[in-house]
C-alpha cells in the first residue's frame, strides 16, 4: 500500500468516527458533551499539529550544528594535498 | 605525506570498496578528494579503487584525472568517462559495470563529502550487516558548514515535511555519501527515475520498500569550497514534485 492509500485511509476513518459522534449517525443516544467535545475536534488536532510541527522545526533549526572545525580542518588538508600533490608532478 | 608513510595493512577479509566519483567541472576538487581518499583508505587498510565517471566537463577535469592515474596507479584510480552529461542515475549505473569491489561508495566530488568518515561507514556496515549505509547531517555530531538560516530553514523543514509524508526509517534523505553493497545498489538503481535531490530520496524509500536494511553514520557537511551551490526556487519546486509523487507510489 502506497503511503498516500495509508493516509486517505487513516483520514476517512478518523472522519467516520468524527461524523458518527458529532451527528450521532448511530442513534446511540450519546450525551450532548460528545458531541460538544467532537464537533470542534479536527480545528484543535489541524492546531496541535502546526504547533508541533513549527515547534521541531524550529528546534531543530535553533540546533542544526555548524561544523567550524570541519571546515578549518578541511582548509588545512587541501593546503597540504596541493602541497604533496605539487610534489608528485601533478600540474593544477 | 601520511598517505605514504603508513603501512599498507591488508585486511584478512577480501572486502573490496570501489568509490564512485561522478563530476562534472571539477578540476580544482578532484584531486583534492582523491588525495583525501588515498590518506584515509591508506591508514584504514582497506581495499579500495576509485572510480572517476567524467561527464565531458569543457573544464579539464579528465586531463587532471589521467594525471592522477599517473601518481596513484592505474589499479587504484579508473576512469570511465563519458561523452556529456547524462545524469546520476545512469553514472551509478554506468560506475558499477566496472567496480571491482563488494561494496560501493558513492560521494560528492565537491569537497562537501569528506573521506574521514569511511572508516565510521565500514565499520557501522559490518557492525549490523547493513544493506547500506547513510551519512546524515540531521543526527549526533553530524552537521553543516556554509549555510545560512534561510538554507538550514528550507532543510529542515523539507527533510520534517518528507518524515512526515514518507516515514523512510532514515533521517538524511537528500545526502548522497552512502556505502551500498553492490548488488543492492545495482537493484535500487534500476528502479530510480528521479533526478537532483529526488534521486537521492527516492534511492533510500525504494530500499524501505525492498525492506533493506539501513544504518546510519553523522557527518559533516562542509558546503562546496570552490564552485558554486545554489537552492533556488526551481530546486525547491522540483523536491516538492518529487516527494509526491514518492507519496503517491511507494
């Protein structure tokens, strides 16, 4: 299964039991708080996940490492590759 | 100096790895990595050949090639160019009909990729019997030089985009210094189509599809020394139109 078929599937049967609850498509009779509780439901989760999802971005961006070291290490091994190069008879 | 003052240890196995080297326009680089990886292969004692696949670059870059057959030896440094450029895929392709090794390197000739970390590859490869083996920037020591916050914004953000939408059991899907056994590359190459960026990704979903197994290895990323890197909206543009269609196909 294509990860697209996973996430219409996982959607549609969040959606089902959104719908269930919030129209009471069942005549289960439930309280009115389910219905409170669910009818507003996809906003909050569609909010969380933006929370979430600029909350590790960011934090991963905050802590992304710089490699100065690498950087100045590798400044230092080319110097001395052209060196040894130059050396061996290698025309740049 | 180093590279030939150590003493050329042969391993008991007969583990062979074969680099391949793609370039385009690469003369001021090419030398430089293949020194690189002449020093750290020489210390480590593997088994190695480096193999350069040059795309017709109008630059020179095979004529510095030749020379460093010369210096290095014809049994340590193949050439296998080709008229014009073609594209990675089909450079992969074209690279392991001639490897002599079990196991394939694949890198960037730009300097971005340095040869220190093959150690840490061949030995987390042997640690878990890894099917491949990939370098991330996302994790541990691992990193980037070079880059501004638009860049490190754009990253990130694609590579949180593409976890969520592909779940790949990697962290750095767009990094292209990976070791492959051979015939694993040999069989997700064949399945690739995309190219730039995508290409990379698109290798290492395909092998979650094929449920091969992948280990990972932090490296730095030193973005490229000479030459230019560029990310501009056309790139951009086209990782998006990759990922969906990898969303919508694998």
């Amino acid at each position: 299964m294509t990860k697209l078929l996973q996430w219409l599937l996982g959607v549609s049967l969040l959606v089902a039991v959104w719908a269930l609850v919030t129209w009471d498509l069942l005549d289960l009779s439930l309280p009115d708080t389910y219905r409170d509780v669910a009818w507003p439901m996809p906003l909050y989760l569609l909010v969380s996940f933006g929370c979430y999802s600029l909350a590790t971005v960011g934090y991963r961006v905050a802590t992304f490492n710089d490699c100065e070291d690498a950087a100045l290490e590798l400044q230092q091994q080319i110097k001395e590759a052209k060196d040894d190069l130059k050396r061996k008879g290698l025309k740049m | 100096m180093a590279s030939r003052k150590t003493s050329h240890r042969i391993r008991e196995n007969g583990d062979k790895y074969s680099v391949l080297l793609p370039t385009y326009n690469e003369r001021e680089n090419l030398p430089l990595i293949v020194w690189l990886l002449v020093k750290y292969f020489g210390e480590s004692g593997h088994n190695y050949e480096v193999i350069i696949i040059d795309d017709g670059s109008p630059d020179g870059t095979l004529e510095v090639a030749e020379q460093l057959q010369r210096i290095y030896g014809q049994d340590r440094i193949l050439l296998r160019p080709r008229a014009k450029k073609l594209g990675l895929g089909t450079a992969y392709i074209h690279g392991v009909k001639h490897a002599t090794g079990n196991f394939i390197f694949i890198m960037d000739a730009d300097l971005s990729h340095h040869p220190k970390f093959i150690p840490e590859f061949i030995q987390k490869q042997k640690e878990g019997n890894y099917d491949l083996v990939s370098g991330t920037r996302y994790r541990g020591n691992g990193g980037v030089y070079g880059w501004d916050l638009r860049r490190k914004l754009i990253s990130r953000g694609a590579n949180f985009l593409t976890q969520v939408l592909l779940r790949p059991n990697a962290s750095d899907l767009t990094g292209s210094f990976r070791l492959y056994k051979k015939e694993v590359l040999e069989n997700l190459v064949e399945r690739c189509v995309s190219k730039g960026y995508v290409f990379q990704m698109e290798m290492i979903v395909r092998a979650r599809q094929l449920n091969y197994s992948v280990g990972e290895v932090p490296i730095s990323f030193v973005d490229r020394v000479y030459g230019e890197s560029k990310l501009g909206g056309n790139e951009i543009l086209s990782f998006v139109k990759g990922l969906l269609v990898l969303f919508a196909t694998t």
